[in-house]
C-alpha cells in the first residue's frame, strides 16, 4: 500500500473516528475537508465508509441549495422564524397549564412524561452534537450565510427539530388521535423551517426528528406503565 496516500473527504463531520483515522486535517474551500492518512492507510470497510458518508453529504447540501432558496421570498422567511421560535423551548412550559384547563390529571401525566423525556433528550444531543461536531451550512458553504445566527456551533442533529417531535410524540400518545395530523404537522414545519433559515442540513433535521420521536415514545412508557 502506498504511503502517505491522500485522502479526500466531503462529509462535513470532524469525528473522534475520523480524527483517529487521519495523522494530519485540515480545512480548506468550505465543506472540503483534506486529509492526510497516516502511512499504514486506510482499510477497505473505513475507505467505504468516508465513501458513503461523501455521497450523502454531497446529497445533503444539494437538497439544502435547493430548500434554502425559499428564504429569499419575505413572507416565507417571517413565516420561517415564526415557526422556528414556537420550538425555542419556552413555549413548551405552557403546555402542562393549557392541559390544566382541559384535565388537571392529564396536565400533570404529561409534565411527568415531558419532563422526563427533555431530561434524556437533552443529554443525548449535547453528547451526538459533540461527538459529531458537524459544521453549521455558514461554516460549510463557502460564501453562505444563514438568515438567523445559531445558538451554538454544531449542526447535527438539530436540537429544535428533536424537541418538537418529542413534543408532538408525547401529545400524540397522550390525547386523541385526532391531534396526530396538526402536531406532526408542526414539528414537521419546525424542521423545515430550520433549513430554510440556514442554520441545518436537510439530514440534521431527520435525525432530530428520530431521536425526538424515539425518546419521546420511551418517556411515555416510562412514566405511565
């Protein structure tokens, strides 16, 4: 095998695996990321890995090019951050007390089952966003900038997206089925919304979206079995 054989990877991830993969790393051109593997080189199940993660990446961005030109339409922006900000988290405490109205037995099973969910759904984000350390598209895409400024550096998974389809999840196991169709619907727009505003990939908001709903599943079996 050849020594110091280059490799090139478009995946805009800088994992711990990758780090341990490559001797040198550095980044130029935006999303592209040069590598220099080490003299031993890569093995054949790593090479297809680095293979399929450019290929998604390289589909990533592509379907986000084509999301993130909505942005430029006025009404669809406003619209965007309107949706975004509904998911900022703090609407999420005044659900319990719009439940109070209705049951104050059901407001308290779902403060339970939320509380619990947010509690495991916030340390599994902190801990994949900072083991992946995906950059943000503005840190990718040479010459972009996102219409709103991300709270924090990394982008994979979206923590909005993860907390409204938990939140959707919850309330979809807890009320009647006839709230299925409005609360996925928001949560889905929430997810949309984030890529049109720039600061998520298309792939960031799937994975939020399943971790959301998966947590948000065992939280209610948790609290109400």
């Amino acid at each position: 095998m050849a020594k110091n054989s280059g490799c090139y990877l478009h995946t805009g991830f800088d994992t711990a695996a990758m780090a341990k993969l490559c001797s040198k790393q550095s980044s130029q051109n935006g999303h592209v990321l040069y590598t220099q593997l080490s003299q031993s080189g890569p093995s054949v199940s790593t090479m297809t890995t680095i293979k399929a993660l450019q290929t998604l990446h390289s589909l990533d961005v592509a379907t986000f090019s084509r999301i993130v030109q909505w942005n430029t339409r006025r009404s669809l922006c406003r619209l965007a951050r309107l949706v975004s900000a509904s998911a900022d988290g703090w609407p999420y405490l005044a659900t319990p007390l719009v439940l109070a109205l209705i049951s104050p037995s059901l407001a308290w099973q779902a403060l339970m089952v939320l509380a619990t969910g947010f509690a495991i759904e916030r340390v599994s984000y902190y801990l994949l966003k900072n083991s992946f350390k995906r950059n943000r598209p503005p840190n990718v895409i040479p010459g972009f900038q996102s219409v709103i400024t991300a709270s924090d550096e990394f982008s994979f998974p979206s923590g909005h997206t993860s907390g409204a389809f938990l939140m959707a999840t919850v309330l979809v196991l807890l009320l009647p089925m006839g709230a299925v169709g409005y609360l996925y619907g928001w949560a889905s727009m929430v997810a949309l919304s984030r890529v049109v505003l720039g600061v998520h990939f298309p792939l960031d908001t799937v994975a939020g979206a399943l971790l959301g709903s998966s947590i948000g599943w065992w939280a209610v079996q948790l609290v109400t079995v």
